[in-house]
C-alpha cells in the first residue's frame, strides 16, 4: 500500500537530523551508563550493580537494566539514540505500509534487528534498528534495499512490532506453509500420498476378499497378527527400557558440570511459551521463569499469543512481566495449532538455544544451565535436548496417577534407552532444548502434524541430526479429567500416525538414510504405539470370549495354538508394561503410585478408545487441533526448586 | 535435607562399568569362559564315556514328550516350569549338550560372585579360596553339569541375588529389573525357585530397612516390584493352564511331586529342618557371612535368615528335589554377604570356613547324584 504524503511528512519531520558522516566511536558500557546516570533514568548506585553484574556474566548493560527493571525500553534506546547521534523513533506510532518490503525476509531482519518503516519523497527509506547504526550497517542495509537510507534508533520490541506488522501475511504464511513449500516430502499436509494410498486400498480389499472367501482362517490369521504384532511393540519397548535402565547410572550432565558453566558462558537463550486460552495459569507461569537460574538478560522469554485471544493476553498484561518477556501475537490463520505459533515465535528468537515450555510448565531451575552443559559435552551434531517431563499434581485422582506412571517410565527409561541406543527420539510436548540455527536448517515445526515434537524428532533423525535426552525435570499438570484426556490422547495417536505415514513415505530412502537399525525403531516406536493401542479392543475381546467358551468350542475358528499365542501375547504384553510402570514410578520414588500400576491395563483401555477416535480423526480431520484444556488441577504446583 | 519425593534419584556419578569387573564387556566374558572351562571339559569327558545325569535325562524326555505327533496345546500348558524343556528342545545333542551348557553357566555363576567379592574389597587371596571352596565342590561339579533346570534356575537367583543388592543399596533400578525378571526366569525353569522368590520378598525389608527407613509404602513397593514379574509369570501361566486344561495347579506342584508329604506334616517338617542344618553344616560361609553381617548391617544379617527358611520350606513342601542344590546356594548367598573391606579376624575366618567348607562337602558329599558323578569320575 503507497504511503500517504502524510505520513511521508512524519518521517521527514522525525529524521531531520541527519545521520553522522562517520560512525561514532563504539559505545562502551560506561558510556551508556554514564549517559543513563546523567540523564536521571537511573541512579550512580543502580549503574554500579549493573556494572557489577556486568562483570561477572558479562551480558551488556543495556540488558543488565532492562531485566532487572532498572530502566524501561524507550528510556534506554532514547539514551542510545542520543549516543549514537541519530533520531529515536516510536514504530508503533508510525503508519506502515509493505508496499515494496514484500522481498525482504522477515526472519533475517528480525536476526538483523531493522526495519523500514517508510520512505521519504527523495526516495530514501526510513529504517528502524535498535544495533548501532555505524556506516557498515547502513551499507549493508542499502545494499539490500538498493536505496539510499535513513537510520533512526527505535527498542527491540518496536522492530519486531513493526515486522509483525509489515510482514504480517508472509509471517502467517511461512509459518504455516514454509516447511510443505521448502521440503513437501516432510510435511504431514498431505495424509497420505497417492502410493500409500493405493497400498492401503490393495491391504483393504485383500482383505475384505479373504474374509469372504475364508472368514475362519481370515480371523485366525489377523487375531495371530494383531497378537504378535502387539507383543513386539511393547516387547521393544521394554527392551529400550532395560538399555535405559542399564544407563541410569550415566549422567548426562552431572551437578558439577552444570554449575561448571559459569555466568559469563552462557549464551542468550530463547523460551518459546505458546499460550491459546490459558488466562488461568500464565501467573503460575512468570513464577515458574522467575525461579530459573539463569542471568535474567540473557533470557529472552517469548510468549506467544494468538491474535483472536484477547483474555490471555490481558492476563499476561495483568501477570505485569519483567522486561525479557516478549508478546509475540500470532497471526490468525488456518491451520490454527502449537507448531504454527512456534513458527512465528522461531522468525524472533535471537537466542543460540530455544526451548519450548507449556504455559503451566515449571521446569527444573538450573535447567537451562544443564542443557547449555549437555550441548557442548554432546558436540554439534547434538542438535535437540530433551528433558524429562513429570507432574506436580500426580496423586489427584486415578488418572493422573496412571497418566504419572506413564510418564515417568517413558521419560525416565525409554528415552534414556532410546538416546543410549542412538534410535530416533520423538520429542515430549516441551522442553525441548535446540540449538537456534539447527532448528531453523531443520525448517521448524510442522504446522499440520498434531505432535509437531515427535515429528521433529523424528525429522531431525532423518536428517542425520542427533536428539538426546538431558536430566532435568519439568513438572507439568497431569490431565485429570477424562475426556479432557482422551481429547489430548487422541491428538497425539493421530500426530504419531502422521508422522509414520509421513516419514514412512520412501521407506526405502528412509532405510539408506538412517540405516535398518534407526528405520525399524521408528517404525516399532513411532507405528507401534498407535498399532498396540487399536489392537488392544480386539485382544480384550478374545480373552473375553476364551473365558466364556472353552478352547474346544472356538478351535474351528482359532487353532488352540493361535488362539493360546495370542492369549499369552497379550498376558506377557500386558505384565511388561505393568512392570515397566511400576519401575518409573519406583525410580521418581512416588513409591505409593507403584500398586496403581496394576491398572494398567484399564489406562490402556482408555488410549485405545482415543486410538480410534484419532483413526477417525486422521481420515475426517486430518489437521485438527484437539485443544487440551490446562489449569484444571485443584492441586497447587508445590513452591520453590524441587 | 531429605529431597521431595517426586525429584529426580540423587545422582549416580558412577558409570556402571566402574563397578563391573572387569570393566569391559569382552573381559568379563572371557573371565566367564576361564572360570567355565573345567566345568565344560567335564561335562564333555562325562559326554565321552556316556554318563548321564538322571535330571537332564528326564529334562530331554519331558522335551521330547512336546515334540510327540498329536501333542496338543493341553500339553504344552501342562509342561510346567516350561524354560527347561523349551531349552532341551533348541539344544541338540541330549544331555550331554545340556551339561555343557551348565558348564558354562557355572563360569557365570562364579564370575557374578567375584566381581561382588571385587566390589566389596575383598583380598585377592581370599576371592579365590572362597570360590575355590565353592566352584571346587563336587556338589557344585554335579550340579553344573547334572542338574541343568535347577542349576539355571539357581543362576537366575544368583543374578536376582546380585541384583537385588545393588537395587536396594545403591538405589539403582536396573538392579531392580535384574532381580525381578531374574526371578520370574528361575521359576519358570524350576518351581522350587517360587519359594526363593518368597524368601526374597521375605528379606527385602530387613536388607532394605536402612534404606527405606521410615518408608513402609517403600518397603511395600520395593517387594512388589521385586516379586511382580514371578507372580505375572506364574498368573498368566496359571491362566493358560486353566483355560486349556481344566486344572490351575497341576503343572505348577503336583507334577513335580511337591505337597505329597509322605511323612506326614510334622515328620516332614522335622526332616526338612533337619536336613537343611546339614546343608548349613556343608557350606559355613553363609553362616559367616551372615555373623559378620551383623555388626555393620544387623536388619540385612536378619534378612539371611530367609534363605534357610525358604529352604526349609521347599524340602517341605517336596519342591526340592536335587542333591546339593541347597548347599550351592547357601554358599552363593554367603558369598554375597561378605561384608565390604573385612578385617583381618574376618577374613582368617573366612578363610578357614572356605577350606572346612571344601572338605565338609567332599566328605558329605558321597550321596544321590554326586555320589554317581564321582563313581563315574572314579573318585
């Protein structure tokens, strides 16, 4: 859209001084405190702290006032502005209009921290930045507009403002449709491409021909498949389990390694936090932020907001966060899922790591420092860190102790196992630890598959990438209701099929990429665990109908050895998966969760219930978002480090 | 201060090939097949000259009884415990194959005992008279290479031994997983490891008392993830049998010939009893081992006492039925509780019980199969 002559005038009026020929000598951290101090902004004694601070973690003191609130945004970039000799400008005061932006990348800006925000009658553009406009910068930056330009100071906050607002539809777009476009082959938009398609039909009506030609040994046959098949999935499973088990005395990073990394190391660090209708428990959120050891300007917290969620956003506002929480509003959109936000919020991370906490997540306080340990012990290859996930309100009712269970063995043993024998690694729902740069290469997160993190994963593998896991906690809230959970269960079977469907489209390329090894645990790991939840109605079934009729009087359907096969399958699965369970809990020492184990087989019951919803789903709703409803938990998340 | 329940296990900084010994995986598997090889050359010079043991005869005929035309699933479900037939089955080449492969499990045996010995600090010298004082016994010779069901299953104990300990004293899970599935391995190759896996649940309190201290619902849990695995094995086969033959029990006691007490109940248990005083009699080292227990760990010392008891119990109930097996393992268990670095009067103790411990069990040891082995030794 052509900018009015208006507006044309406001930007001359606010660039009348013109840039310094030369650029000014850099600026050092006394210059800009003292410049602060004789400002009044802030007092002698402040800027001692922070230079002291500065000392020690060796962040900029820019940043070192801002996180501890000592100064605001506008007061700080107008002092560097005076500095730096060029006009301050407010962008969210300043009309925008994209009409010749449209070739710039947003991604790389937002890196670069500018933005044109106008131009002037002569045809110079107006541009925005919140570095140092020293003449290299402004070179680079006309070399890339071909145009002459004007550089003014503005925050951080107000560049990306402007390029959220400036490049709002690309945004959308790239994060929507930025992975299927640069690499199809990967994205869960398509279900099932023409080959499976046809593979599926061909498996179908070999079926359906069979059952009428023989329906007996048709019968016999699947009941023996669906058994076995059964058994080897949870049988890998429990193998994973015992190699991790067998590691647990491997610390990936230990205590003293961790604190080994001292302030002045570490680098910036990205918290992603997707927020969609969670008003309830963003104050629990800035408490749980508040708690990690982390130097505070070095975190940069990006609460990502969608931008029909108004009630979020204004207890956000209300939450009143420190000055390294950023609201990243997500550009509405279809399809309108976690993965699409995290896309958006990837475009304005400037940290070297990223993580990914839920809203009601209180992860581990010396987290961030483990994970920065675990990353330079794993090498570059190492591109993803998974911590372990656990919940806070555990003993609530029967659900959440089952649902702790779970966890507990699958965070605790199977990824430990998983990552000990170098097998893909399907991320958890958070805490995902990544180098910034690698998830960027690896194209972000796929905003049509319903567990994005597994995916990811999974990509990362394929791609020859290492994921491993990092001994550290987060404590989340269990689901405690159960359509609630068979909601949230059906939303990751249906993620975990895309993904195989998605990931098993060349099987034979996946094959020569990865090697047999990493192929068949994805397949066992990744397929298996929706296949052992539909088969569990069928293997229920049978043991329902074996305990009525006696063997003889089924065996012209099932052979008695088919049908003491598939009964013992299902026994031994079964009593795997109970034990499994109760290890978990044993290892987290919830000792009076180990006896709930028992019920495992009723848990199952329940993911197979949301096994076949999430078939439904994949066919009818491929790309719906099951939303999980948080903040139910009458339990209070217990205070302090854990 | 105590850490809050749900938080991570204090960290195990050790790596697990520190206390292994020897530390790497193919040192500890020759150590297995050097401590094996006298064991293996006398099951194959026993294999040369045709002399088999009555166990693993019968072990291959109730194998070979599964394999029979017509054989239905009935039968299978009744071939309680089912691991020994199932492994007469894969082996070819008769008992004398499956002496062998006792043979080589004796090296395991002995080598799981050193590397606890090594753990514990114990001297050098001393690791070797005691294992010499166990693995040189001719009831150990029988049977490792006799007594193929019952030697695996006192194998798995020995693991569900060693397994249990690190589980309960330094707190690592995998130890656990060792003990329980371990457990759940020996009875479905021997019923009268069911009783073992009693005395084990039996002792968990006592050897887990300093640790779970103030704990009983950790206590409670420990046991049940110890013994889960050998209930689930025993249910789920229960199940079967019931399902497919109409019986719950019949594989699982009165196949074996357990619960006849053909001395009436009283007369049964005096013998059983009295019995198992002869077994303590021919392996000292458990009595040691569990007296110099006391003082460092007097609950632990305690805990011992189960396994007496279990073997009590399974000469009662009729459950045990090899010559010596009882002698074997109480020398194991004692091995096990050697105490960490002992003194000097511990370890002349020790060392003399190794040597009356060897002579006790050559002298006793002219009785059922053993007796046998040395005819056909020529000893």
């Amino acid at each position: 859209m052509p900018q009015s002559r208006g507006q044309e005038a406001a930007l001359d009026r606010t660039a009348a001084a013109a840039l310094p020929t030369r650029a000014g000598a850099p600026l050092t951290a006394d210059r800009i405190g003292e410049a602060l101090v004789t400002s009044g902004r802030i007092s002698r004694t402040q800027l001692d702290w922070a230079l002291g601070v500065q000392r020690r973690t060796g962040s900029r003191l820019g940043a070192i006032l801002l996180a501890a609130g000592l100064v605001s945004r506008p007061d700080l970039y107008q002092t560097l502005a005076e500095q730096w000799g060029v006009p301050y400008v407010d962008v969210t005061k300043v009309p925008l209009g994209m009409s010749t932006w449209e070739h710039l990348d947003p991604a790389r800006l937002a890196r670069e921290l500018w933005v044109p925000i106008g131009r002037r009658r002569d045809g110079t553009v107006v541009v925005a930045t919140s570095q140092q406009p020293t003449a290299e910068r402004r070179a680079e930056i006309e070399e890339e507009l071909q145009r002459p330009v004007v550089l003014m100071a503005t925050t951080d906050w107000d560049v990306d403002y402007g390029l959220r607002n400036l490049f709002r539809d690309q945004l959308l777009d790239a994060a929507s449709h930025g992975l299927w476009r640069n690499d199809k082959e990967h994205s869960a938009r398509t279900v099932v491409t023409k080959r499976q398609g046809a593979v599926l039909l061909a498996c179908l009506l070999a079926l359906i021909g069979s059952a009428i030609a023989a329906p007996g040994p048709t019968v016999a046959v699947c009941s023996a498949i669906i058994a076995c098949g059964f058994l080897v999935s949870v049988g890998f499973k429990f193998v994973v389990c015992l190699v991790g088990a067998y590691h647990e005395t491997f610390v990936q990073v230990t205590d003293e390694e961790a604190a080994a990394v001292g302030d002045a190391e570490l680098p910036m660090y990205t918290i992603l936090v997707p927020c969609y209708r969670e008003a309830n428990v963003v104050p629990n959120l800035m408490a749980n932020l508040a708690a990690l050891d982390y130097p505070p300007e070095k975190l940069e917290v990006l609460l990502l907001l969608e931008e029909d969620d108004e009630e979020t956003r204004a207890a956000a506002t209300a939450a009143r966060p420190p000055a390294t929480v950023t609201f990243v509003t997500v550009p509405r959109g279809q399809p309108q899922t976690k993965p699409k936000a995290c896309n958006v919020g990837l475009v304005f991370a400037r940290g070297e790591y990223l993580v990914i906490y839920d809203a009601e997540d209180q992860p581990d306080p010396d987290q961030l420092r483990r994970s920065v340990a675990a990353f330079r012990k794993g090498g570059p290859s190492l591109v993803c860190v998974q911590a372990a996930l656990n919940y806070f309100n555990a003993e609530e009712n029967a659900l959440t102790r089952l649902f702790t269970l779970e966890y507990s063995f699958w965070f605790d043993y199977m990824l430990t196992g998983l990552s000990a024998m170098r097998l893909p690694i399907p991320l958890g729902g958070t805490s995902n630890h990544f180098r910034t740069d690698e998830l960027r290469l690896l194209g972000g997160w796929d905003p049509f598959n319903v567990t994005e993190d597994a995916d990811l994963g999974i990509r990362a593998a394929a791609l020859n990438r290492r994921v491993g896991v990092v001994n550290s906690t987060t404590f989340e809230e269990a689901n405690n209701a159960y359509r609630n959970f068979v909601r949230q269960r059906s939303r990751w079977i249906k993620g975990y099929l895309q993904t195989t469907l998605v990931h098993l489209r060349h099987p034979v390329e996946l094959v020569r990429s990865v090697g047999w090894r990493q192929a068949i645990g994805f397949a066992l790991l990744i397929g298996g665990t929706p296949i052992s939840f539909l088969a569990m109605p069928p293997l229920y079934l049978l043991l329902a109908v074996s305990l009525l009729l006696p063997p003889s009087a089924m065996a012209s359907v099932y052979p008695g050895w088919v049908l003491w096969t598939s009964l013992a399958n299902f026994l031994l699965g079964n009593a795997l998966m109970v034990y499994v369970s109760m290890m978990g809990v044993f290892k987290r020492r919830r000792h009076r969760l180990v006896l709930w184990a028992l019920l495992n087989p009723l848990y199952w019951l329940l993911h197979a219930v949301a096994a076949y919803k999430a078939l439904g789903q994949l066919v009818f709703r491929p790309h719906y978002w099951e939303k999980t409803d948080h903040g139910l938990t009458s339990v209070q998340p217990p205070a302090g480090p854990h | 201060m105590a850490s809050p329940p749900y938080s991570l296990p204090p960290v195990l900084t050790e790596r697990w090939s520190a206390v292994r010994w020897p530390a790497t995986a193919g040192r500890r598997t020759l150590t297995r097949l050097a401590l094996s090889a006298p064991y293996v050359v006398l099951a194959v010079w026993l294999q040369a000259r045709g002399v088999h043991s009555l166990p693993n005869a019968q072990l291959e005929r109730v194998a070979g009884s599964l394999s029979r035309p017509g054989a239905t699933v009935g039968a299978v479900t009744r071939a309680f415990p089912p691991l020994g037939p199932a492994i007469a089955r894969l082996l070819p080449g008769g008992p004398g194959t499956l002496g062998i492969v006792g043979a080589l499990g004796a090296g395991a045996v002995l080598h799981l005992c050193w590397e606890r010995l090594v753990r514990a600090s114990v001297p050098r010298w001393l690791i070797v008279l005691l294992l010499a004082g166990v693995g040189g016994s001719p009831i150990f010779w029988y049977n490792a290479t006799g007594n193929l069901v019952g030697f695996v299953g006192l194998i798995a104990f020995v693991v569900a031994a060693a397994g249990l300990l690190d589980f309960l004293y330094l707190g690592r899970t995998t130890g656990g997983y060792a003990a329980g599935l371990s457990m759940a391995f020996a009875v479905l190759c021997d019923p009268a490891a069911l009783v073992y896996a009693l005395s084990m649940a039996i002792a968990i309190p006592f050897l887990g008392w300093e640790r779970f201290r103030g704990e009983p619902i950790a206590i409670l849990s420990a046991v049940a993830v110890v013994v889960f695995p050998t209930v689930a094995a025993v249910t789920a086969w229960a199940f079967l049998e019931w399902r497919f033959t109409g019986t719950v029990n019949h594989s699982l006691l009165f196949a074996s010939g357990a619960f006849g007490f053909p001395a009436g109940l009283a007369g049964g248990l005096r013998a059983a009893a009295s019995h198992v005083g002869w077994e303590l009699t021919c392996a000292p080292v458990f009595a040691v081992g569990a007296v110099s227990l006391l003082p460092r760990r007097p609950m632990a010392a305690v805990g011992l006492l189960a396994v007496p008891l279990d073997l009590v119990l399974t000469a009662w109930f009729g459950l045990h039925a090899q010559t010596g097996q009882g002698i074997v393992l109480l020398s194991i268990v004692g091995l096990m509780a050697v105490p960490s670095r002992p003194n000097r009067i511990i370890a002349a103790v020790l060392a003399v019980e190794a040597v009356a411990g060897a002579v006790c069990t050559v002298a006793l040891s002219d009785v059922g199969g053993t007796a046998h082995l040395l005819r056909a030794m020529g000893l």
